[in-house]
C-alpha cells in the first residue's frame, strides 16, 4: 500500500513542480554572463569591458561549451536520478539508442 501512496504522491509532486513537463533544460550562458562571474569572482583583476580580441574569443568559447555540457534541473527529477540508478541508467541506455529506437 505505501508503494502505491508513493507514487501518487511523486506524481502530485510533478503536477504541482513549476518545472512540469520541462524536467531538464539547457543552461543559457552569454559571454557576458561569464565576464561578470570572473570579475565577481576576483575582485581585484580587472577585465577591460574591451577586452582584446583573444580574450574576447576565449570568453565566447567558454560559453559555448558551458550551454553544450550543462544543465539545469528540477528538483525532483534530480532527486529521482540520485536516489534510482537504474532508472539513470535506463535514460541513458534510451539517449544512447535514440536513433536506432526511431527506425
């Protein structure tokens, strides 16, 4: 019986998350983004709003490749992952077999 209760209560959970239906998304980063974590980060390096154009290419890199590798979550799916690993496994065998699962 608590199995049951269980689950109806991590749906109601879902339903009510404002994350519903949008579990996972992408980080958004600018390289504006992260000129202003540097410089909040060290207070006392100043980077030049100006930068040079290597800098400046550096800077965009590092963006790119934080909205490639990161994601933001819910809660609650996380908690899911953290707490089942074979339900992280079975998401990762599905993205894994994504394309063979379309033909």
């Amino acid at each position: 019986m608590s199995d049951i209760l269980n689950e109806a209560y991590g749906v109601i959970q879902c339903k009510e998350c404002p994350w519903y239906k949008s579990c996972v998304m992408p980080m958004r980063f600018t390289a504006e983004d992260i000129r202003r974590q540097l410089a909040s980060s060290a207070p006392g390096v100043d980077i030049p709003q100006q930068a040079d154009l290597g800098i400046q290419n550096l800077i965009s890199s590092m963006a790119t490749a934080a909205q490639n590798s990161l994601l933001e979550g819910c809660p609650l799916f996380i908690e899911r992952l953290r707490s089942s690993p074979k339900l992280a496994q079975r998401i990762k065998e599905i993205m894994q077999n994504w394309s063979q699962e379309e033909d």
